[in-house]
C-alpha cells in the first residue's frame, strides 16, 4: 500500500510507468499482485486510470471516500440541536477527521457556538485553521495558488456565474476557463446547471470550510495570526449567517429532497432553476426543484418546487412566488399536475401559510428526522 501517491509521483513523474510496468509483469507470469494506491489530491487521483494514462485498465477498485451526509455529522460531532448542526456543518461540514483537528471540542450547545468557532477554526493553534489552505495547495496541478484562491472567493461570496467570477477577479471568462476545470477535477468546485435552462449554469464550492474560509477567515487572515478572534467573529457574523449559513442552508433542502420517500416517489434530478416571468419582467428563482425520474415520450414531470429560508419567518408571499412558477412552467408545457409547493425555513412558518392545503413547510425537525 502506498499512501499519499499524489506527492511520490510528483517528485517521480515516471513512478504510474514503473508500476504499470510491473503489474503488467506479474499478470503475464501469473503472479498474485495485490497494490492500494492512497491520496488526497482528488485530480491527480482521478488521472490515474483515465484516458491514456498509463493505469489504464489496470485497476479492479476506484473507491472515492465521500464526507458524511449532514444528518450523520451531526451525530457523529453529538449534537442533538438542528439550528445548531446546521451552523456546525455550514462549518467543517462532513469530514470526520475536522473534529480530531479540534481535539474533539464539539459545541456544547447553540450558545456555545461563537466560543466554539473563536477556540477552534479561529484559533492559530489548531490544524484546523489552516486546513482550507492546505485543500487548494496540495493539488499538483495548481500552481498559482493565488488566482485560485480568487475564484474560490468570487464563488464564496455570491459570484456564481462564469461571469460574475471573471468580473469579481478582474479577467475575461475565457481566460479562467483552465482554472475553474482544475478546481472541478479537484472537487472544490462542481457545476451545476439551471434545471430549467441547460445553457445556463452556476458554480457552488464543495467543501464548506472553503467557503467559510473565503468570507471570514481570507478578508482578516493577519488579525487571526495575531490572535483577535473574538473581534474578527463579531465583524464577521453577519457575513456568515448571509453568504455562508444561507447558501448553505438551501444545499442541505436539495439533499434533503433527494431522499426516496420524501414527495411519494423516487426522486429524479434535484437541483435549482430559474423561471422567467415576461408578465412581471422578473425571474423567479426556485431553490429546490424535484423532476421525477425521466419518462421518454412524456414532458418532464415536477414532483417539487420549493423555497429555502434560513433566517426568516415564511409566509403566504414565499408560496405565492412558488405558485407562479408552478404556473410558468405548465405553460411551457411541464408536467405540473401533482407538484408538491414547499416551503424549507430555519425560522419557521406563520399560521396563515401553514394553513394553505398545497403547501408543504419542513422545518428543521423534520429536515434532521431521520431518513425513512
């Protein structure tokens, strides 16, 4: 077993020649040859037994170790509070060995949580804090760490669009072409396109603690060296609950969809659109969608249309938009019959939308119930 193979091979370029060179050695002496390649540096990982490579054809076993989903970190970080898990995951999201970089400190409650973050994450003396750094800088294929970290932060900060990155760093799209595909191969980025638009997509960043890394820690990175956690926080928390706990927030409505009994049938495509309303000349942004799963022959079906909250009470005017929508999208000729209008909030519902027939409010109770 050879772990870390992603640094080996950069210092030996030639290393994936030589082994390919010797397995294929003992296959043709009928030899037993059993080799675990390990790494963390998901590009150079993923290279290996693409295309032309040299271990192409060569491996039995491609396994990528995914982070936990949100509802087994917050069990696994003992926390019982939803609004508090939610912040803990908009954090360090599901990647177990976080909690050991903090020595095990798990809030020990929701008024725990600023002292939580200034003792850990924003505390120079633990791995943790530098750990959004390391993330970019141990690809092997990134070598200006600087304009990367740029995108990161234009995607961090709302700049979700090709050219809403270009403008935020100050280049042409075409000229971050190349970097947005090495943080795709590198799973920091992932496209994700308009559910009712293909032409059009947008970038989210995959791993939390970038993101939060990029909205508080980046802007204030020299005050945290020296120690001023606490004031950093304060300034910071605002930009938190808006640009890192809200986005956040809708992504877990989207995996929360995503399970099977959720609106009556297995789930299709999830994701997130907008609709065009020339009547109003606005757009409606809808940030859960649920498509059945494709029927050939019949017009894409609609199990959900939902809107996420984190910080405000809903109402009739969210469900209203939702309806709207609903109505758009039969008109360019959606299967909308049995569309299930959702409502996902971390405030909670007034009593006049939870008396509407046709919506359905998930709270964070049921967001954390355990899935069926």
């Amino acid at each position: 077993m050879i772990d870390e193979f992603p640094y080996l091979s950069k210092v030996t370029p030639a290393l994936p020649s030589i082994i390919q060179r010797e397995v294929d050695r003992a296959v043709s002496a009928d030899e037993p040859v059993s080799l675990l390649l390990c790494g963390s540096a998901m590009s150079v990982m993923g290279g290996l037994p693409a295309g032309g490579a040299p271990l192409r054809g060569r491996a039995s076993l491609e396994l990528i170790v995914r982070p936990f989903d949100y509802r087994l970190a917050a069990k696994y970080w003992g926390i019982d509070d939803p609004r508090l898990a939610v912040l803990v995951h908009a954090v360090v999201g599901g990647t177990p060995a976080y909690r050991r970089f903090v020595n095990d400190d798990s809030p020990a409650g929701p008024d725990d949580f600023d002292d939580w973050v200034c003792r850990t994450v924003l505390d120079p003396g633990t791995p943790l804090f530098r750990e959004a750094r390391y993330l970019l800088e141990e690809e092997a294929d990134v070598r200006d760490t600087a304009l990367y970290h740029s995108v990161l932060a234009a995607v961090a900060n709302g700049n979700t669009t090709r050219g809403g990155i270009a403008g935020y760093i100050g280049r042409k799209a075409p000229d971050i072409g190349h970097h947005l595909n090495v943080l795709e191969d590198s799973s920091l980025l992932r496209r994700e396109p308009d559910v009712f638009r293909f032409s059009r997509s947008v970038y989210r960043v995959c791993e939390p603690l970038i993101t939060f890394y990029q909205v508080v820690m980046r802007p204030r990175w020299g005050l945290l060296e020296s120690g001023r956690a606490a004031s950093v926080w304060k300034d910071a928390r605002g930009r938190f609950t808006d640009q890192v706990v809200g986005p956040h927030f809708e992504e877990l409505c989207r995996q929360f969809a995503r399970v099977e009994p959720v609106f009556g049938e297995l789930p299709g495509e999830v994701g997130s659109g907008v609709v065009a309303d020339p009547a109003g000349r606005t757009q409606i942004e809808v940030d859960v969608v649920v498509f059945a799963p494709a029927e050939p022959g019949r017009p894409p079906r609609v199990l959900s249309l939902g809107e996420a909250k984190w910080g405000k009470t809903m109402g009739p005017g969210h469900s209203a938009r939702l309806r709207r929508a609903r109505d758009l999208l039969a008109a360019k000729g959606y299967d909308v019959r049995d569309t299930v209008l959702a409502c996902y909030s971390g405030a909670g519902f007034d009593a006049e939308l939870l008396a509407e027939p046709d919506v359905r409010a998930v709270g964070l109770g049921e967001l954390y119930s355990p899935a069926p």
